[in-house]
C-alpha cells in the first residue's frame, strides 16, 4: 500500500488499531439557557487546563515549537469570536451546548477546509482537535490513553491529532500509519521532530488491518507492507539499519564545511516561512538563509502588516543569522497565495496573472513600505533582497527605481541601512532564464526558482493533482534552462542559487553541482543530507558528464542515468 510519506525511517512491528470513541451529539430543545452557558463555560475551563497540561508534557518530551501547538489550542478554545458564536447559536436556537459547539466548529472547518494554502488549511485540524475536547468533556466520554501502552507498537489511525500525540508514549511508539493528514499536518510535524516514521493519507487502512497483526513502514517512501514476508522483514531490516548508519553519519556533517570531493565550496541554505523557522536553521547548521518567503506574515495577518511589524521580524532574521546571508523575498503573492483584505481580482489564470512583482509595482505604497523594512533591518546582519516574478529587464529597473527612492527617505532620515546591500531576482519564468545573459547585468544575484519555473516550462499547473505526472525536475528542457542560468550569471561574475524544491532533491544535487551552482537552498531538515551528498561528489566528474545527460530525450532517461551512473 503506497500513502504520503510524513515522517522519514523505518519500522517493523505490531498494529494497533486506534478507533476513536464515537462521539454522538444530538439536536435538543433546551428551556434553561443560563444552564447550557454555564456548562459550556466549565467545560471550557477544563479544556484549557487539560491544554495546559499537554503544553507542559510536550514542553518537557518534545520541544518548545511543538508544544507552541496547544498555546494555539488554548487560543482557539477561549477565542472571543468562535465561543460568541457557540453561545449565541445556544441562545438564538435554544440548543444543547454540545450541539452549539459541534455546528459552529462544523462552520469554521469547513472554512479553513476551503482555503487553498496548505498550511493554512490544515489548520481545520488543531480546530476539531478543540472542538472534539470540548464535545468529550460536556459527554463525558473517556478516550484510549496513548501514553500507557505497554508494547511497542505500530499505531493505525483514521486520524491522530496533536492532543494524541503528545500523550504518546515514544519509546512504546515505533511508528504511525493514518487515513488523513499531509506533510504539513502538525501530526506529522510531531513525527519529524521525535523522529518517529510515519505514513498518512492511506485511505480506509483501520479496515484493513486488526490489532497484533505485522506490518512495516516506510517514512519516507511512504510504503506500508502489511503481513510482509520472511524475505521483505529482512530487506526491511537491513535497509532499518542502514538509515540509522546515514542518520548518524548526518549528525557528524554538523560544523563540516559543504565542499565537493575535488574541492569546490557551496553553500547550503535554508528556506524560511517566519522567524520561529531560524531555529531549525541554526539547529541544523543552515550556511544562510537563501528564500525568507515574507508573504506569511501578510497572509497571518488582518490588515497589511507595518513598516514596523516587518521590520521587527526581519530583524530578529538577520540579527539571529549572525552574519550569514539572509535572502529576503518581496511580497510574492497571488497565484495559490491569497490575501483576503487586498482584494484580488478573480482571475482566469491566477499563476499567470495580477502577483508577485506585478502587484507590487500596481501597488507601490505596499512595496516601498515592505523595502524599507527590508533596508532597515539590513542594518543588522547580512540581508540580501530578492524579487519574485521576473520576467522583463524593465520590471527590475522599476523595482530598483523604488528601491532607490525608499533608500533616499532613510537617508533623508538619518536611518541607517546597508548602503551596499545586494539585490537579485528570482529566476523562475522561463523568459529569464533564456535571457539571463542580459538579466545578469542589472544584479548581483539569481535564485532559480524551480517550482515556478517547471510550471512555466512545461506549462503544467503545480497544483493540478490530475496533470501532476507531467510536472518533473528531470526533464532535459528545465535542466538546459537552469545550465544556462547558471552559466550566464557567472559569464557576468554573479552568484547563482536555487531556492526551488529542486535544490534539495537527492538526485540533482550532483547535476547541480556539477552545472557550479553556488548556493542550494531547502527545508531545513533537508541541508545535512545535501552537505552530505555535496562531500561526497566530484564537481569535474559529474561535470564531463553533462553534455551526455542534457542529450537524453527523456525525463525517465535522466533519472535513469544518474541513478545508475552517479549514484549507483
Ligand atoms: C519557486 O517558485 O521555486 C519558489 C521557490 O517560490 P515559491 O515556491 O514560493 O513560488
Ligand atoms: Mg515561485
């Protein structure tokens, strides 16, 4: 059975099938409304110290970023706005308070549920997280205590919520297989963190299999073998073992340099979404920073965020960094990214309509805004400044043009900024990369961005499930496009980065490297990996090797080749 792999590893074990308790909530005429306020309120009340609690447990077994989990649950569960809507649809509809709750979480889900960011949609989960606490404390219906297993085991669910988790027993817990959830899911978030393997999206798995019976998981490819047999235990086994060995020999690329068998040196950088993101950066001995993707702040927030909101967080970026680069984004919104309070036009074809540079230069009072939070903030580290969407020589003149201006007000005052602070574009619409000769002259660095610049390329939606085998980092007309940017950025004595996906993927690190990009930048969890990979690769080897590659016809046939020719 094949699921998304959530959480990287391998294990072998017994099942149990963790079902929750059914929760029936019935419809009822209420008379004494006072009475159902008052049982809500209690209830709440015990949430909050039953989230309190779990806070501290996983403040103790995991870590602080995961337990900032249930300060979300306690802010969910008091939020003014979600329990005056529970109380007023109690006193409007003279309901049961459990009937309140359930219909008014319904309304929020499926809000969240609609919402296109993946993030921000799997928020529904920490919600039914909340709201299914409060309906089991106004029932009174107990729960299977994760914490008190006494086996190790491998736990099969529809669905593990945050709350579950955290009462998890680890060393009892050797893996877990769930119906639902994603990679971003704060479950499987959980899961990397306490690094145990996990697989989600399986669906209809807790009819599938009994407690006691065998199964294996594998984290990463998200493969889950039910009743395996002698042989496949023992692959498993063997390939257990040796993802051990490679964790370990990972730990040990901590405080290496990032430099090829034959001596080239590049730097592995991390891509960020906040500042609460530096941690895992400098946990993982992150060289830099090379995409800080601003637009979350935007999208976290009710109204456009200030000069001084964005610049205190770009700050904390910078100061943290230490002096390593840190590439800052400019708003890159649009296309899947929305912002309710600006109201985007609809749009036939979102990803190549009103986003990203284009709207900040519609809308210049946002974007000088943003770069002179940008400017301010480099005065306290290395920032970089980075523009999204380029697709023409005239779009960076008149970003820059503003650039300019905003760096004329601080002057004027007396606010300092890094008067030599670099600024570069995202390569990411194919336009720029078979342009980047002439691109090349007007900055001082590139960043390919692959997840655009592969849709672009191959004119197939990123976000499209059913076309979504045509979307592929392989193919030899992305691969030239990236050679040449890459080539020409140095012909005019720029660096050139990536900060798409792409740059973390196992395979093309080689062919990047050998293509002599400067810097890979990825999810954190991924640099120690890419270090690794990047030690133990030859630059001129994979080098001689390029012509041959960029000359197979097929994505499949590249694949192919350095599975078999580089890392085989
Ligand atoms: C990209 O397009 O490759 C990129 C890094 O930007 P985003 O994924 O934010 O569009
Ligand atoms: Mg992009």
């Amino acid at each position: 059975m094949k699921g998304i792999g959530t959480s990287p590893g391998i294990a072998l074990g017994h099942v149990i099938v963790y079902k929750e308790p059914e929760i029936a909530v019935t419809k009822e005429q209420v008379q004494d409304i006072d009475k159902e306020i008052d049982r809500l309120e209690k209830a709440i009340k015990i949430g909050i110290k039953q989230i309190e609690n779990l806070y501290e447990k996983t403040l103790k077994n995991v870590g602080k970023e995961e337990a900032e989990i249930f300060n979300a649950h306690k802010m969910m569960i008091e939020d003014p706005e979600f329990i005056g809507d529970v109380k007023e649809t109690i006193k409007s509809q003279e309901v049961n308070a459990e009937w309140a709750v359930k219909n008014t979480a319904d309304k929020y889900i499926e809000m969240f549920e609609n919402i296109e960011d993946e993030y921000l949609r799997e928020r529904a989960l920490d919600l039914k997280d909340v709201s299914k606490r409060l309906l089991r404390i106004l029932l009174d219906i107990e729960t299977m205590d994760l914490g008190s297993l006494e086996e190790e085991s491998i736990i099969v669910a529809e669905d593990l919520t945050p709350s579950d988790t955290a009462q998890m027993n680890k060393d009892m817990v050797l893996g877990f297989v769930t119906e639902l959830g994603g990679k971003t899911s704060h479950t499987s978030i959980m899961a990397r963190t306490l690094e145990i393997p996990a697989v989600s999206g399986l669906k209809d798995i807790t009819n599938k299999v009994k407690n006691g019976d065998f199964i294996i998981i594998d984290g990463k490819e998200g493969i889950v073998l039910l009743n395996p047999s002698e042989e496949e235990i023992k692959t498993y086994e063997q390939k257990k073992k040796d993802y051990k060995e490679f964790q370990l020999k990972l730990e040990d690329m901590k405080g290496k340099e990032s430099i090829s068998k034959d001596g080239v040196k590049v730097e592995i950088a991390a891509n960020i979404g906040t500042p609460k993101d530096v941690d895992k950066v400098i946990e993982n001995d992150g060289e830099g920073i090379g995409l800080y993707r601003t637009e979350f702040l935007y999208m976290d927030s009710k109204t456009l965020p200030t000069e001084e909101e964005q610049f205190e967080a770009y700050k904390i970026v910078a100061e943290r960094l230490e002096g390593k680069p840190v590439v800052i984004r400019t708003l890159d919104v649009g296309g899947d990214k929305d912002i309710p309070y600006l109201d985007l036009p609809e749009e036939m074809n979102p990803f190549l309509g009103y986003r990203a540079i284009r709207l900040c230069l519609d809308r210049t009072d946002i974007f000088k805004t943003q770069l002179r939070a940008l400017l301010r903030a480099s005065a306290f580290g290395n920032v970089k400044i980075m523009f999204p969407m380029i697709s023409s020589i005239q779009e960076i003149r008149d970003a820059k043009k503003i650039l300019e201006e905003a760096k004329e007000e601080l002057r004027k005052e007396n606010i300092p900024f890094d008067e030599n602070i670099e600024v570069g574009i995202m390569v990411e619409i194919p336009a720029a990369a078979v342009h980047s000769d002439i691109f090349a002259k007007e900055v001082d660095f590139f960043s390919i961005g692959t997840n655009d610049l592969i849709q672009y390329t191959l004119a197939v939606d990123r976000g499209n499930q059913d076309i979504s085998y045509l979307y592929n980092q392989y193919h030899p007309g992305v691969l030239k496009l990236i050679k040449m940017t890459i080539e020409n950025g140095h012909k005019e004595g720029i660096w050139v980065g990536m900060c798409g996906e792409a740059a973390g993927d196992e395979k093309l690190i080689p062919l990047l490297l050998g293509m002599g990009l400067d810097e890979f930048s990825m999810s954190s969890s991924s640099m120690l990996r890419a270090r690794w990979i990047i030690n133990n690769t030859s630059k001129r080897e994979i080098e001689s090797m390029l012509d041959e590659i960029l000359s197979l016809p097929t994505a499949e046939d590249v694949e192919k080749f350095i599975d078999e020719k580089i890392l085989g």
